[in-house]
C-alpha cells in the first residue's frame, strides 16, 4: 500500500508544480496605457499571469538584440514587392528566446505573417527586474519597403 501512497502523493506535486503552476510574464509600463497596451495584455493573459511593472518601485533594464540590427528584407508577392508595416507583440523569455509572436496589426496579412517569422528568429539578451534576468513583452514595428522607393 505505501507505494500506491508515494505514486500519489508524487502525482499531485508533480500536477500542482507543473500543471498548476502559472507561467509569468513582466510588462514594464511608463506612462498612461494605451489601447495597444491593453490588447497586448488581453491577449498574453489568456496563456499567462502578466505583472505590470514601472520605474518608480523597481530596477528594470530593457532587453538588447543580440548582434546587429538591420531593417527587414524587402518582401515580395508573387514577384511583385510588398511595402507597408506590420506591429509585432512578443515574449522575450528570460533566456532571450522570442516566444509567442504575432501580429498585433500590419497593412497586410503577408506582412504580418513574415514579420511574425522574422521577429521570432531574434534571440535577445533578456530583460532585468531587479538584477534577474526574466521572460518580459515586447511589441515591434516592422517596416517593409520596396528598392527604390522611400519610406514615409
């Protein structure tokens, strides 16, 4: 009997620590939030619990990419070039990882679709809340532009 005990007994930790357990995500806020602020929250509160954060109770150091950046490629269509934008929410985990991308608006559902695969082979040094690295949100506006056209 005692080993039917300890299985069950192992089981619930193993339920409450892995199941249970609910994954968090920091959102530094500076300033008033806006509609965008609270979409990216809604949004990422369905999978995890998001603390907001500001300067005035906390250190934070922002998340850096890691190597060079560089705008995106120019995107093509069917052989024709694609231009508009495309707004990018992200978790940026606290080993650097992009997780969790989408397309939180774009001109167009290409664009929005290569900047969600774009970002998401970004690595970054993570983001530190009072000298630990930690899983954060980020949101980033990609802008596609076509050879020989400028951008507005």
């Amino acid at each position: 009997m005692r080993p039917f005990r300890t299985l069950v007994a192992w089981l619930l930790f193993a339920a409450h620590t892995s199941y249970g357990a609910e994954l968090t995500v920091y959102n530094h806020v500076s300033g008033a939030s806006s509609p965008l602020d609270a979409s990216v929250s809604e949004h990422f509160s369905k999978r995890y619990r998001v603390v907001d954060f500001s300067d005035k109770d906390h250190t934070w150091v922002f998340p850096k990419g890691v190597g060079e950046h560089r705008p995106p490629p120019p995107a093509y269509l069917e052989s024709r070039c694609v231009s508009g934008q495309a707004l990018v929410a992200y978790v940026i985990s606290s080993d650097g990882r992009v997780t969790e991308a989408y397309a939180a608006k774009s001109t167009n559902e290409f664009l929005g679709e290569l900047a969600v695969h774009l970002m998401s082979e970004r690595r970054f040094f993570p983001g530190q809340l009072d000298g630990r690295s930690v899983p954060s949100l980020a949101v980033t506006n990609m802008r596609f532009t076509c050879p020989g056209v400028e951008a507005k």
